[in-house]
C-alpha cells in the first residue's frame, strides 16, 4: 500500500481565457506510519534498533531499524506544539518542543546528552542554556524526576545547537543566532571557559564536537574548525 491515499476531486477555475472548466485536484490523507509535517528531529538507539523520530506536526515515532523501517510506536500529541528535537541514551528518549517542555520560557531548539546519558542540557529561544539532573529515588517505576541544576546565560540570541561531553566533568558547547560560540565547562560550578563573540557573519546554526575539536556550521555557508 503506498504511503498516502490520493482521492481526485473536481472544482471549477477560471481558465487563462475567462472560461470555466474542470479542474483536477488532490486530496491527501496521512497514514498513522507518516508524520504530516517536516520531520524535525532524528535519534538512533543502535543497542534497541530503534530510530526515533519527530516532528512539526506534534508527534513523536519510533521505528525499527530493520530492513522493513516498520513504525512500532506513534504518539500523535507528543507536545502541545511543533516538536524540534530527539536525543537518546541508556533505552531513555528525551524530546524538546516549541511549547516550552523540556521547560524553556521559549521554544526548545535543541538536546545534548553525554555518551553516558549522565549529563543533559537543553537550549532554547530566551538565549540560555538548561543544564538537567534526574532526582533517582532508587524505585523501579518509569517516571523521571528531573530539575534543572543550572542556568547558563551569556548569549544574546536564540542558542540554536548544542553539544554535550563528559570526558572530565561536564562540558557544553553552544552556539547562537547572535553569530557566536561559547564552551561551558564544570567542575564544582559551571563557568563559561570560551566565547567567540563573531564566530560567523551570520546566525551560528549548528555545532558538533569530536575529540576536542570543535565544528560550527552558519547562515552565511561557512563551517568553521
């Protein structure tokens, strides 16, 4: 069965000389498998063989990374609004949405977790940085209890991509739509080690991190080491 059902329709336009004819148009559906919006988000859980997921259409998926890609699970409200992002680590998946949650005063642009799932920050529109604890009360339920250990301020725009390490204590590099770069780094405070005030001649898009080196990707083209 294809991905969608097209049903044909006929409505009347006005032709290019004045006159009235038929006109074919499509009425799409979605299926339950299909997110019916621009896929926003995508996280991979290799251990599970899962993908996750999500989307503006405020839902969340996850599929087997099988040959047959088969969606296992859709939650259809995931949030209350478009949701921008899905991280993964330790059979636990987070997701951050335009409504707030992972609980921003603005839209949630981006999650990083450690490789070890220990650490986790979550940046937003307001221009700063949460950095996330999980309150383990040693029980064997699913719920998560989690409260925000620290607030990282210091960009002056949107923080639009992150990423989180923990090779010796937690570190944090962001990068924001006020064209800069900044590195975070705890050990018993978080203090801002690091900051590219012009980075980029345009908003400062995207960063990621491999072994102490450190990438960003911006509106004006550029990747820069």
């Amino acid at each position: 069965m294809p991905l969608d059902q097209r049903q044909q329709g006929q409505t009347d336009h006005v032709g290019a000389e004045g006159e009235k004819g038929p006109k074919q148009c499509e009425l799409i559906k979605n299926l339950w498998i299909q997110h019916a919006n621009a896929v926003s988000g995508l996280a991979i859980d290799g251990d599970r063989g899962e993908l996750y997921s999500t989307s503006w259409d405020k839902s969340f998926k996850t599929w087997k990374t099988s040959s047959d890609m088969a969606c296992i699970d859709s939650v259809g409200s995931a949030h209350s609004d478009a949701v921008n992002v899905v991280a993964s680590s330790g059979g636990i998946v987070y997701t951050g949405s335009a409504d707030g949650k992972i609980k921003h005063d603005s839209s949630v642009n981006a999650l990083g977790l450690t490789p070890d799932g220990a650490g986790l920050a979550s940046c937003g529109g307001g221009g700063v940085i949460l950095v996330w604890e999980r309150r383990d009360d040693g029980g064997d339920d699913e719920e998560m209890n989690f409260f925000v250990a620290c607030c990282l301020k210091g960009h002056k725009g949107a923080v639009l991509s992150l990423h989180a390490d923990a090779v010796s204590g937690l570190a944090i590099d962001a990068v924001s739509w006020d064209k800069s770069f900044k590195t975070w780094k705890t050990s018993s405070d978080m203090a801002c080690i690091d900051s590219v005030g012009s980075a980029h001649s345009d908003a400062v898009n995207v960063v990621a991190s491999s072994g102490g080196i450190v990438y960003t990707g911006s509106a004006d083209g550029k990747i820069k080491v």
